[in-house]
C-alpha cells in the first residue's frame, strides 16, 4: 500500500490546543510568525479535558487573554473551605468564574484562526521527526487518515501531564522528566443538576477530608442555583482507592451531592501536583502547562498557570526568532521567567502540600480550630507560596498551652515554614545557564530529601 505523506512547514507547532496550546495560539497571533495549532479532539470537545471549571479573575488581567465574558456560568466571591468535621469554615475572599471551558476554548482558538493561525483538529501527533539528533517536527494522523509531517523551528508541547511529545524525546534530555505517582492526584468530576437550590452560588466549597480524598480535598462548585460541578481528588501511588468509586460510594450518599436531577458530564483524568519540571525548554523544544507541571500544587488549579506559561512560551518564541536562534539557550528564557516568579511560589506549595497530605483529620481539625491558620493564612499562603500559619498566636500564652499537647505538631510547622522558604530561595536561584542545570537539580533533590526525611514521609 503507498502511504502518502504530506509535509507542512511553520516557524511554530503547537500539539494541544487545551488551555495551555490554545493561550500561546491566541497570543502569537499576531506575531507574523507561521504558526499551526494541533489537537485530536474536535470543535465541541475543545478544552474538553475534566475540570473543576473555576478560575480566578486575575489570571486574564496578568496574561493578556480575553476576559471569560459569555462563557462565565457563575461568578464567584470566594472559597469556603470546611474542615473534616464541616463545623467550621473559612471563608477566603477572592474573584473568579465558573466557566465552560469549551465556550472559553472555542473563542480562544476562533481569534487564533481569524488572525492566521492554522488549527488543526481531529488530528493525533503520534510521533515525534528527528533529524541528526534534532526535534525538526512531529507526525500526526488527520480526520481521514492522512499522514502529516508538521515541520517547525519550535515544537511546542502542550498535550498535558500525559506529555505525547515529551516523552518521546531522548531519554537524556532532561525535558523528559517523569512525573511520580505520589506527586499526582487522580481526580474525578460530574457536573450535575440538582433537585434543590444551592445557597450563595458564589462561593465554591472545598471539603478537608482525608476519609473521603486522601491527600486532596473534594469539592463542590455552584455553576449556577441548581448546578454544580462536584469532584474529588485523591493523591496517586499510595493504594487509595479509585475517585470514581469514592463518588459512588460516599459522595452520592450526601443530599448536597446526592440529589441530581441530571448528569451533564462524568470522566476523571490525572492531575500534576507537584513543584514545576525542572525545565520547561530543550533544543527546539518547550513545554508548557500540565505538560510542565505548572499546577498549583495545593489546589490542582492549573488553567490559570497553563495561561501564565503560554505567556512566557510567547515571549520567549518571538525572541527566538529575533534571534534566529532555537538552542536550549534561546529557549532557557521561557524557564527564568517562570521559575522566578510563579515557579517558586508553586514550588514553596508543593514542600507545604507534602506536609498536608500526611495530616490527619483530626490534626487538620484541631489546627482549624484554635485559629493557627485563618482565612486570610489561606490567602496569603497561596500567594506567596510562603507559610502564614497564625505565628503571631505561637507567642500568647493561651497558645502556648494549647499547643502543648501537640509539641511535635509546632517542630513540624517550623520546619514547613523554613523548607518553603529554603525551596523558594532555590528557585529564585534557577540557574541562567541550562549548563548549570543538573546541578541545580541535585541541590533541590537533596533539599526535598532533607525534608521528606525530616517529616517522615516514606513515599
Ligand atoms: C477533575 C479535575 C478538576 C480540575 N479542576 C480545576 C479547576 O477547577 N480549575 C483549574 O484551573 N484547573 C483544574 N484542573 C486542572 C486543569 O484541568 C488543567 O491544569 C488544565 O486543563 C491544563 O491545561 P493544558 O492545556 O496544559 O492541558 P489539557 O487541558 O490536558 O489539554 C491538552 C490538550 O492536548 C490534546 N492532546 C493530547 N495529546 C494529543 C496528541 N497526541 N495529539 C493531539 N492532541 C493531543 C488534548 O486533546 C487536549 O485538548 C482540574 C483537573 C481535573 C482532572
């Protein structure tokens, strides 16, 4: 049988028209550049990964990216966040959206086409192209069965944490990082209608329950009075049983969740929740969103971090073709700009994360209840990717007493607090050079064994 081949040259490739992909489509737009956007799915199913659907306002204000507009189903005021027991709650203020991601995704990919970017849907990379040790492109199988060539200067992969091109790359590139088990949640959600009116619709639920999500949470989004996008995610490699399960099992049995009238959407998929990659770039190579483990470690939010990525991909990008130089040197910028800004806030999440996931639900209990991390803790935590336990309460003698009968409980918050802290530094220290990356990459090793060591954390 004669196969035939059709070869197609872009200055850039990018594989994954997700948030990640379809964001750098839409910023390059205009850049004059050739540009092809690919994804397996089609039209409808753009986006269609499983998602919690929330996002903060702020990240289109930081990335340049239209503002959600129709494709908003609620707004949001903040997060309740509830204890194990559900006795108490902390309500965190803060603007977001519940959107549809296809609506968001189909506009985002509509500009990026209007403006010239050629988008190919229902198209599977399968492969990637080498040429003398070089990434000159990827091979893909169209809607009919042809075979694709795509050729480009830049192959960009933003297929997610499965990583299609990633990990077809040498094994001693150092791109190809695989992401462990334990550093993962396996999440499940369904988006639900519901026979009763949710009460104030704008404030999405997290519940802390190490029963029920093991080293995650589960959580309830109104998308609206009587719809909700309901889920759970469970920390990987540990031998916890399956989210789906879990749903069926103890979810359904609530009549907050229970109650569905309708389900809209049910599927499940991995999610990275672990510091970001130790590099985002290679020769001819960048990587971004889940494929980059850009997620928040402690929440699993990861579309405004994919954006935030494509941000700096597309800086990056338009340098390198000032340049006309596509080396990992060129690239590295796409790391310096990550790693030292959001890279190390996520990275001082992950050492906090790695703390959590071995609480109990009566030490979570405990340490909600007499106020060690408060509402505003909770915020400025997850801003800063440093610990702001209620320290200042540490000193009152009525403190003093309570923690008394927990002294280990105040070691280990010391020592999250100074390993955030020793994490962030490092990745302010992320090295100019991608010569001087392996070293790096033992000092943060050998930092993360000190800590794990420290906690006693075995996996
Ligand atoms: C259950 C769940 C709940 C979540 N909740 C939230 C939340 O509330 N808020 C939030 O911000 N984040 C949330 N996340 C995380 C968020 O969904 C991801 O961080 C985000 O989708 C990452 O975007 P991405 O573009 O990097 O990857 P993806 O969304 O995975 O997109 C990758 C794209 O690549 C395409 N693709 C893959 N392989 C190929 C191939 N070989 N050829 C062609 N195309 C390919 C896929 O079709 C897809 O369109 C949640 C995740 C899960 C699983």
């Amino acid at each position: 049988m004669h196969i035939v081949v059709k070869e197609l040259k872009y200055d850039v490739v990018i594989v994954g028209q997700g948030p990640a992909g379809s964001s750098l489509s839409y910023l390059l737009r205009k850049s004059g550049l050739r540009v092809a956007g690919i994804d397996w799915v089609d039209w409808d199913h753009l986006w269609g990964k499983p998602c919690g659907d929330a996002i903060g306002a702020h990240h289109f204000e930081e990335t340049g990216l239209p503002e959600p507009g129709d494709a908003v189903m609620q707004d949001v005021e903040g997060i309740d966040i509830y204890s194990p027991s559900e006795e108490i709650r902390l309500r965190v203020k803060g603007k977001g959206y519940m959107i549809s991601r296809n609506r968001y995704g189909r506009r985002l990919v509509k500009e990026a086409m209007d403006s010239g970017v050629d988008v190919f849907l229902k198209t599977r990379v399968g492969t990637v192209v080498m040429e003398n040790g070089k990434l000159v492109g990827v091979r893909a199988r169209g809607p009919d069965g042809e075979t694709f060539i795509f050729k480009a200067n830049i192959i960009v992969d933003a297929t997610g944490s499965g990583g299609s091109i990633r990990r077809k790359l040498p094994q001693e590139w150092p791109v190809n990082e695989p992401l462990k088990k334990t550093d993962a949640s396996v999440a499940y959600r369904r988006i639900v209608e519901l026979d009763y009116d949710i009460e104030e619709p704008e404030y999405i639920r997290i519940y802390l329950n190490q029963k029920i999500a093991p080293g995650g949470y589960w959580w309830l989004f109104p998308k609206g009075r009587r719809t909700a996008n309901i889920g759970l995610g469970i920390q990987g490699g540990r031998g916890f049983p399956h989210p789906a399960q879990v749903y069926r099992d103890v979810l359904m049995k609530r009549p907050d969740v229970g109650r569905e009238v309708k389900v809209y959407a049910d599927s499940g998929a991995l999610v990275p929740t672990r510091r970001p990659a130790n590099t985002l770039a290679w020769d001819n190579f960048i990587g971004i969103g889940d494929n980059g483990y850009t997620v928040n470690p402690i929440h699993g939010g990861g579309m405004g971090y994919a954006m935030t990525a494509a941000k700096y991909a597309a800086k990056t990008i338009i340098e390198a073709f000032e340049k006309g130089d596509f080396s990992r040197y060129t690239l590295w910028a796409v790391n310096t700009k990550y790693m030292r800004t959001l890279g190390t806030k996520q990275a001082g999440l992950d050492i906090f994360r790695l703390f959590l996931q071995q609480l109990t639900d009566e030490e979570i209990e405990w340490g909600l209840k007499i106020g060690l991390m408060r509402a505003e803790d909770a915020y400025d935590t997850s801003v800063s990717g440093e610990l702001k336990a209620n320290f200042s309460v540490l000193d009152k003698a009525a403190m003093i007493v309570k923690m008394l009968g927990r002294p280990s409980m105040l070691l280990r918050l010391k020592t999250v607090a100074d390993y955030m802290k020793k994490v962030k530094q490092l990745y302010m220290e992320y090295p100019d050079s991608p010569d001087d990356l392996a070293r790096w990459v033992d000092r943060v090793e050998q930092v993360y064994r000190e800590y794990k060591e420290k906690l006693g954390i075995t996996w």
